[in-house]
C-alpha cells in the first residue's frame, strides 16, 4: 500500500544489508517508524512486543527470522542446533496465529535436505515466496470479497454506502499488503462503491482505533470509530449491512480464533440476520485441528489492560502511558477468542468463497499444505 505516495510492505529485506526492515506498528498512528531486525532474536521481540503483528505479517516476518537465523547457525560451531533452536525460539513467541507456525515449518522443511552453505540462499528465497503469496492471496481475497459488496451495494439507493463492520486490524499492516478484511473494502472503494466502515476500537491494544482507523484513513475510505460494545446497537439499527473480520487460526472444520471480542460480534450478527464474514488466506488454516475450543489462546500481560498510552495533547510530540484502573486491581488478558462455524457465514479465501465447514473448505482446498 501507499504511505504518502510511496509502496510499503509490513516486512522486507533491506536490499543494501543482511537486515530484514520492519514497519515498527507500535508507534502509529503518531509516528512512521521503519525498524532494521539484524538477528533472529530481534525477530522473536518484534514478535512478541507486537512492533509486528497480524496472523500473516507475523507468519512472513518469522519467515526472514528463519533467514537471519541461517546466517547466525552457519557462523556456529553447530548449525544444525543452532537452527533448530532459533525456530524454536520463534515458534514460542505467539502461540495463537498459526501462520508463524506454517511460515516456520515451511521454512525448516525447505533446509532439511540442504548443506548449511546453501541455507542463507534458500531460505531467503522462501522467505520472499511466502512474503509474495500472502500479499497476491490477499489481493485475491480482495476480488472475491468484492462480489458481497457489490451484491450490497446493489440494493442500496444511489451514493447511499454499504455499511461494513471490522474487529481489530485485519488490514494491510496484519499482512504483508492489501490485508484480509480489508482487501475487499480497498476493491470495493476503488472501484467507486460508496462505502462507510464502522471500526470497532479493539481494547485492549486498539489495534481498531490506531491501526485500522490510519490505514482506511490513508486509503481515504470513511470510517468511523466505535467502541467495540457499539457494534450490537448499531445492528439492531440497521446501520451495518455486513461484518468481514480477520483470523488467526481457522480449523479445517471452519471455527475461527480472531481478536477477544469477535464472537461477541458474530452472536449480535446472527441475532440481527447481518452477514458476518471472516477473510482469511490458506495459510492460517489449521489442517490438524477439528475443534476450535482446542485453539491455544495467547494470555498476554495484564497491563495491556490497566495501561493506555496516547498523545495528552494534539501537540504532543511522544505518547504518555496513563493507568485506567487502581494500581492493586487485578486484570485478565485473553487476546482472541473463538467463534464457532454456526456463526460464521462465509470464509473469504484467495480460492474463493466456501462455507464455514470441512466439506466446503476441502472442496476448495483437496491439497492442504
Ligand atoms: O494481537 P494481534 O494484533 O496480532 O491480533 C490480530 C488479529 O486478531 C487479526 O484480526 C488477525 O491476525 C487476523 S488478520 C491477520
């Protein structure tokens, strides 16, 4: 996508280094800061301290983790260790989005066979494959999500917008390009479909309210912001046409793992006869995986919940963290939960759209990787 007329990506090589550039996403919406990751545990804190995150940016970034980590392990006395422990190192990192799982597997699957001299070449190779195919698969979620909006937007009165509904950043920046959720909304405004997308805020990290909200705002698609308890009153409204949310973990039986509060969101969807959608490439499938109350759930720390950092005035030049709560109240984190198929009226894919079930998603998909 565009920043100021110029293309980005979530993640890349630096063409001039050994460095892998990042777009270091906890400084926006404020602040436009590019990160060089120079070894593999500067990948593993990208990781966990979210300056990356999103199933499919995270699944890419540990991707070129894998690559730094080949030049570290053939530097050592044991390679072979010294890779398996840095894969190690990166699968632990977020236990919920499956995509670093598969962007890791791939990557250790590729060297396997190799000589470690030929491990920096390789696996850099099938960084940059798995960086290509998550950007065209999510152009490609784009074009067949676009067919619900223009169906929508065919019942609407002219210039009237079809009103979509979006949790958390399932968007450009959760990728490496075009997003999940979003791709149909950037194919649908740039084919001059009015629009009007309601962005839930996300607590605890506001990744609805920093992330989403800047990148629609970059794209100049209207939005507005909610706070995430809105969604259900503006259904009950009429003022919401469609949901399309993200994920990171669907099993091969069609239960989806996205952001805390999406069930939520699905529950007031079904109740209201909105149709709710989840976008997702095949990459954050789980072969394996037939229920998705077995979907491990990342707990993270509870001063996500207590804390909140922002600017104390437009001028502001850095963000100032404020505590919301007492100082001895205790807080729990779940980071997603888990909305069962039955909720869920379709699954984007960059194959095309199928039912949330095993049956539908193996029509699309015989040959799971
Ligand atoms: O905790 P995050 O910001 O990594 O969570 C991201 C989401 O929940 C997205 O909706 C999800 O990754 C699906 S889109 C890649």
């Amino acid at each position: 996508m565009n920043i100021d007329g110029k293309p980005f990506r979530t993640v890349w090589k630096d063409p001039t280094s050994d460095a892998v550039r990042i777009i270091d996403q906890r400084h926006l919406p404020f602040k436009f800061v590019i990160e060089d990751l120079r070894q593999v545990n500067d990948v593993a804190t990208a990781i966990v301290d979210m300056h990356v995150r999103g199933a499919g940016c995270i699944g890419a970034t540990a991707g070129y983790g894998i690559y730094l980590a080949t030049l570290e392990a053939t530097e050592s006395r044991t390679p072979e260790k010294t890779l398996r422990d840095a894969a190690d190192h990166l699968l632990a990192t977020r236990p919920t989005a499956v995509n670093l799982r598969w962007a890791v597997d791939r990557q250790m699957t590729a060297l396997q066979s190799l000589p470690p001299e030929q491990w920096a070449e390789s696996s850099l190779q099938t960084a940059t494959a798995i960086a290509d195919e998550d950007a065209a698969a999510c152009a490609s979620i784009g074009q067949h999500g676009l067919r619900i909006i223009e169906e929508l937007a065919a019942g609407k009165s002219d210039g009237e917008p079809v009103q979509i509904l979006t949790h958390c950043n399932a968007g450009w920046l959760a990728f490496v390009d075009h997003g999940s959720a979003t791709a149909p909304i950037y194919a649908a405004h740039d084919r001059g479909i009015p629009l009007h997308i309601w962005v839930d805020e996300t607590r605890p990290r506001n990744q609805g309210a920093r992330l989403t909200a800047w990148e629609l705002g970059q794209h100049g698609v209207p939005h507005t912001l909610i706070v995430d308890n809105a969604g259900g009153h503006l259904m009950q409204r009429s003022q919401v046409d469609l949901v399309i949310t993200g994920t990171d973990r669907t099993t091969h039986t069609g239960d989806v793992a996205n952001k805390i509060g999406t069930y939520l969101k699905a529950l007031a969807a079904r109740d209201n006869d909105v149709p709710f959608y989840v976008a997702l490439p095949s990459s954050t499938f789980d072969w394996n995986l037939s229920d998705g109350f077995a979907i491990p759930i990342e707990e993270r720390s509870p001063d996500e919940i207590s804390l909140m950092s922002g600017l104390v005035s437009p001028e502001a030049d850095s963000e100032t963290e404020v505590r919301l709560s007492p100082r001895d109240c205790p807080a729990a984190n779940p980071a997603f939960d888990v909305t069962p198929r039955h909720l869920i009226t379709g699954l984007i894919t960059e194959r095309g759209i199928c039912q949330a079930d095993e049956s539908s998603i193996r029509a699309l998909f015989p040959d799971p990787t």
